[in-house]
C-alpha cells in the first residue's frame, strides 16, 4: 500500500479491507500471547495485527513465523503490518519508494515469506544488534523534544510551564486524531504528540527516553501509531501503552474479551 492506504500490489485480497471487516481489530503488543488468544473460539471475530513494535522487539524474529520446531504458524484471523523498501523486483515492476505491506498468516503466507532468510538474519544478531538504528532514534528524540521547546530532557518539568505544553499538546491530538485513519504520517505526528505528553507526565519515561542504550525507547509509542492508522485497539498491560492510548482515544485492553 501506499502511505494513504492505497493498494499497489497485492498477491491476495485488500488485506487493510479484509482487517476493516472484523468487527474487533487490536495491535498486540510484544508481551500479549497473540498466538494463543487468535486461536479461542471467542476470538474468531477478531484481528491481531503484529505491527512495528512487534518486529523491532521480537527475537528470534522468525518465532513470529514458526514453532520451534519449525512448523509454521497459522492463522487466518492474524496480519503482520510493517514498512518496505523496494528491492530489485519491486524496482523492476515500477515501485521506487517505500511502502506498506501487509501480510496474513495463512497457508499461503508460509509459501511466499522468506523464512530461510529470516533465520539468516536472526543469526546474524546472536552476538550483538540486528540492525543499527541509532541514528534515526536520535533524529526522533530530537523531533519530540522540538514539540515541548526542550534542548534535553533533562529540562522537561524543570521549568514550571509543563501545563500549558500539555494542554497545547492535547489540542493539537484532539484536533488531529479523527485525520489519522488511512494516513500513515498523520497517525505518526499524532502519536509522537502522544509522547511529548508522556515525557510531561511520567518520570520513568522520561528516564527511559534519556538512556543512549535504550533501542525500543519508541516502542510504545509504535503501537498506538498502527492502531491510529489502522482504526483498531491495542493489546496491552503496559501501563505507558494505556496512557498513550488514553491520550490518542484509543481502546487498550489486557485480554481480547474484555468488555
């Protein structure tokens, strides 16, 4: 898809219409056993979207995909959401630019996903980081930061106008947030207005948001972005998740079936 939920490719159906479809929709959250909540009989008219945070934070990555023991995991009523950069089929076919994929776990999707290649890079990882983003957090702290007139974070709540930010900061989502659905940059402004109000509120994330060593310090955040674009809920129990949530007027909950 296109960052406007526009469909480019596709070797199935609409998945973001087919995702539309279910009448309960969450992004999971890293800790949530999606696995087996997707497959309870209560869950049937349910969707499980394994998103950003999901795929950053997982290891080993391809034990989203398959058992340990190597058998694939199945399930008609779970996606995997994520960003790609165009390969060389994807430039030959005319596609140039990044763009949306999503992909559901059925039979047809363990046929076509590169699980080969996927246990390459898991191994790849073993003794260190699978891949340096170290640059773009920075870039992003930065942008955060801009939002609440800070240099560092060591200056969020020392100056007595923490307030006036946040009522500003809420405004700006209250105004924003109904734009989200279908429009991936719109959702992703929205969500980081998000954190600038958590850094405002929360002393552990702000000490979190200060650690250099810290690579899923945006992880959270990531849930309640897909969840904005998408128009779904999310699972979680993580009580950051929850204030984000609550700040973005997106549904949190611990297990599927609660009311």
């Amino acid at each position: 898809m296109s960052f406007l939920a526009e469909e480019k490719l596709s070797t199935q159906d609409n998945l973001f219409e087919v995702i539309q479809g279910f009448p309960r929709r969450f992004v999971v959250d890293s800790h949530i056993d999606w696995l087996e909540f997707s497959a309870a009989p209560e869950s049937a008219d349910a969707a499980f979207i394994l998103g950003t945070t999901i795929s950053k934070e997982a290891s080993p990555l391809h034990l989203l995909l398959e058992t340990k023991t190597g058998a694939p995991k199945i399930r008609n009523n779970v996606f995997m959401f994520g960003l790609k950069a165009p390969g060389p089929k994807d430039i030959l076919a005319g596609h140039r630019t990044p763009f949306l994929v999503i992909t559901r776990f059925d039979a047809y999707a363990t046929r076509v996903l590169d699980i080969q290649g996927l246990r390459k890079f898991d191994q790849q990882g073993v003794n260190g980081t699978k891949w340096d983003t170290s640059k773009s957090i920075i870039e992003e702290k930065s942008r955060v930061l801009a939002l609440l007139e800070a240099n560092s974070i060591e200056e969020i709540g020392a100056t007595g106008e923490g307030q006036a930010k946040d009522s500003a900061l809420r405004l700006r989502i209250d105004q924003q947030r109904q734009k989200c659905f279908k429009d991936f940059w719109k959702s992703d402004e929205v969500s980081r207005y998000a954190h600038a109000r958590l850094l405002l509120a929360s002393r552990v994330a702000r000490t979190e948001f200060a650690r250099t060593d810290y690579m899923n310090v945006f992880g959270d955040r990531y849930l309640i972005q897909n969840a904005l674009f998408l128009n779904t809920g999310v699972l979680s129990n993580d009580k950051n998740v929850r204030k984000f949530a609550r700040f973005c007027s997106v549904r949190c909950l611990a297990h599927p079936t609660q009311a």
